[in-house]
C-alpha cells in the first residue's frame, strides 16, 4: 500500500504501568527488546531523508518479531498453534523487516500475529495490516512476556488481584495509536482477557509548507479508505477523535465489537427446513469456526405406537363401570431427537476418532445443568463424511424445563476421548447459538 506519511504521535501514549514492565524487561535482558537501543533511532537508509527518520521511533526500542509454537492446546480440541509475538514501536520500515521475517518463517493457516505496542508511524502500521491480511494471518491483542499487569477498561483495577494469570504466553499486552492498523489486518481478531485496545487523534505532517489542514483531510480519507478494506466500521473515527491530542480512548470490549474491531470465534445461523424424506420439518442450527461446519438439528421425534392390548374374556371383565379416559402421560408429550455434528477439520480424521468415543458432554449456558453421558448411555456415534454424528432423544420433560426456564443463548457439545486411545487429544468440541424464539416456534409443531 503506497500511503503518505504522517506521525500518530504515539509515544506519549504508554501508560505508567507498561513502561515499568518495559524497563523491568530491558534491565533483565529478557524481552525481545532488550536487545534495542533505546536512545538511537532506526540505522538509515539511502532512501530515508535523514529529518524524516530522526522524527521516528526516537527513544523507544523498534518492534522485535519473534516465532513461538504452543503445542499445549492440542490435548483439549486445539492444535499447535504458531504465533509471531511482535513487541515494540512501529518505525516507518518496520513492516519491511515484518515481510522479510515472514519470508524466512513462513506462516502456516491460523498463525497468529500477536501485537503488544504503545503505536508509532501511522504509515508502517498500515502497511503491516495489509500484510497481515495479504497471507490471511489472524491477530491477538497480547505478549510474550507477563510483564503488564492487567489494565483493560472490562476490568476493574481491585479486581485484577482476584483473576487468574495464564503459565503460557500470549499474555496481557497493549495496542495503541498506529498499532490498531496492525491489529485490524488480522482475519480473525481477538483479546487477550486483560489487554487493552486504546485510540487517539492523529497529527497530519508532510514535507515542508505543507498545507496542514489539507494533509489532515487526505489521510483521513486514507484512514476511511483502509478501515473500509479491512470490514472496520468507520465509526472508530469518532471515538479516536473523541479527546484532544495524545490522551487516549481505551475501547471497551463491547465497543471494539460495535465497531467489528474484534470477530467472534464462531457464529451459529438458524432455519426451519424440510426433512429429506418430505415427512415433516426440522430447526437446524449451523455452527461455523476455524475448524469447520458444524450443525445443531432438531427433529419431532417419532410417534409411538401405542403397546397391543391383550384380549380379554368377556366372562372376566370385572363388573363396576370402565375407568374414564386417564390424562396424555408425560410420554405422549412432544418430545425431540437432537443431532449432533461435529468436523473435526485439519486436526484429525473422523473414522480415526469413532473407536475412542468414550462419552459426551452438553451444556447450556444459564442455570442448565450440563448433560455428561457415557458411550454406554447413549446411541453409538457415525461417522458421515469427516464428521462425528450423534442422534440423542430429548424427552418431554427435559423440553418443558428448557421452555418453562428460558433457553439460554449459546451452548456447546463436546466428544470425549478415551486417555487409553493413542490420540493427541482428550477431547473436540464446537460451539452453537440458540435461536429461543425458532426453538419454542418448532417445539410447539410437535404433536
């Protein structure tokens, strides 16, 4: 991307906390930056007039890119997941040295770019959003050292004490000024629990007797342009106008999600479709992640025949007067069979996995208690495709509760291995929505 230059002023904007994690990390020579001056700006180059590169980085150590593969997740449904810790300020060819990095470890799908940075030049954090996106990497707000205490604005401050803090990396971090543009070009955009995301007005700039207010239009245009490219609302303009200068706007999560700064891990759409057997109609519910297309489906499930009365002799029949006709039971009550589907994607095949089954797990978020089940309790799974299927009744009374208590919004459903079987994972699962109104509409056709 061939974008102007122009200064976000970002320097000022590292919050006390970070920069005494930042020169604790420096004195100990632990961090990927302690390796970098902090008094010198970035070596020239013949084609960097030497005014513009003294304006950069000045005082602040460059961002360092590091490779790190965490194959911990594996074992609960994950896979090894790589990740390019990038840490520092942002030069004006700092995403020249991210390209070579990238061509000497080339990514892999699903590598994450995980972005700690009080900002710098405006210009090299859009160009490394686009590189970002060009090879599809997914970006995290976080670090690779446990250097931050946690200072997003989810969290209160004499509430930090009480939250856990992860043994593996990423941890918190912080994403500032310039670096929203790095964090933007990810496909897939997330947070870490007690990172923080913070914006602020930029300063238009450019050559000498630049007409200010003319550059400041055209990079806001260019802004515009590139939130644009990467599905950002352009609402994010009014909150990093919001106050003067430096002082910074920490977006809460809710407000990075209004502004699709931040994806969801998965979403789950609903519709009522016809069964292929043209008998009736079905509420399906298709749950789509990193790993692939999973599925949600209820069914009314079957009448049942009613059991053959025995023949009796006329001459038995007792002589007081026939019962009346006795209430519909809880078994004559609309009743579901949910099916259960489940891709296990890249990480493993399915046929591979049906042998070590060793149970199931429901739960729905709310007050539900979870549904756990052995493989002996429940039908056998099948394998269709590369996906895992189970066909589970739900009886009447477990769908009068959910009806009766208010159905929760979202749940999952998770396939448990057997620790015996050779696998690298305990267990796969997928996560789904629930759509209540469709839901009691559905139940309700169920006669």
């Amino acid at each position: 991307m061939n974008i102007p230059v122009f200064s976000s002023g970002s320097g000022k904007c590292l919050p006390n906390i970070m920069a005494i994690a930042i020169l604790i990390a420096a004195s100990a020579g632990a961090g990927p930056a302690a390796a970098q001056s902090t008094s010198q700006p970035p070596a020239q180059t013949p084609s960097q007039p030497p005014a513009q590169t003294q304006q950069k980085c000045v005082d602040q150590p460059e961002m360092t890119f590091t490779f790190w593969n965490n194959p911990l997740g594996e074992s609960f449904g994950d896979s090894g997941r790589d990740y390019i810790f990038a840490d520092g300020y942002i030069c004006t060819d700092t995403y020249h040295k991210f390209e070579q990095f990238l061509t000497d470890h080339p990514p892999k799908p699903g590598t994450t770019v995980v972005i700690n940075s009080g900002g710098g030049d405006l210009e090299g954090g859009m160009n490394m959003g686009a590189l970002i996106r060009r090879d599809n990497l997914w970006t995290e707000v976080g670090a690779f050292f446990p250097l931050i205490l946690p200072n997003s604005p989810n969290i209160k401050p004499q509430s930090v004490p009480y939250i856990s803090e992860s043994a593996v990396p990423p941890f918190p971090g912080v994403c500032y000024s310039a670096c929203n543009f790095v964090f933007m070009g990810g496909i897939r955009r997330t947070m870490n629990y007690g990172s923080n995301f913070g914006v602020h007005q930029f300063e238009g700039s450019g050559p000498p007797n630049t007409d200010l207010q003319d550059a400041t239009e055209r990079e806001s245009a260019l802004i515009v342009k590139f939130l644009t490219v990467m599905g950002i609302s352009p609402n994010w303009i009014v909150y990093m106008a919001q106050k003067r200068g430096n002082v910074v706007t920490d977006l809460t999560l809710q407000q990075m999600q209004d502004l699709n700064v931040v994806t969801p891990r998965w979403q789950t759409r609903w519709q009522i479709a016809p069964l292929a057997d043209g008998s009736g109609f079905s509420l399906q519910g298709t749950t789509n992640d990193v790993w692939g297309t999973h599925s949600v489906v209820f069914a009314c499930a079957p009448p049942t025949k009613p059991s053959p009365t025995p023949a009796t002799n006329p001459s038995q029949a007792p002589a007081t007067n026939p019962s009346p006709t006795p209430a519909p039971s809880a078994q004559q009550e609309p009743a579901l069979v949910v099916t259960l589907s489940l891709d296990p994607g890249v990480r493993a095949k399915a046929q591979d996995l049906l042998a070590a089954v060793a149970g199931y797990s429901i739960e729905l978020s709310g007050d539900f208690e979870p549904i756990t089940l052995t493989a002996k309790q429940a039908p056998a799974p099948q394998v269709v495709g590369n996906r895992l299927v189970l066909s589970l009744p739900l009886n009447s009374k477990i769908v009068a509760a959910l009806i009766k208590n208010g159905l929760p919004d979202s749940g999952e459903v998770a396939f448990l291995f057997n620790p015996a079987a050779k696998l690298p994972m305990r267990l796969l699962k997928f996560e789904a929505s629930l759509d209540n109104t469709l839901f009691k509409q559905f139940v309700a056709t169920c006669h």
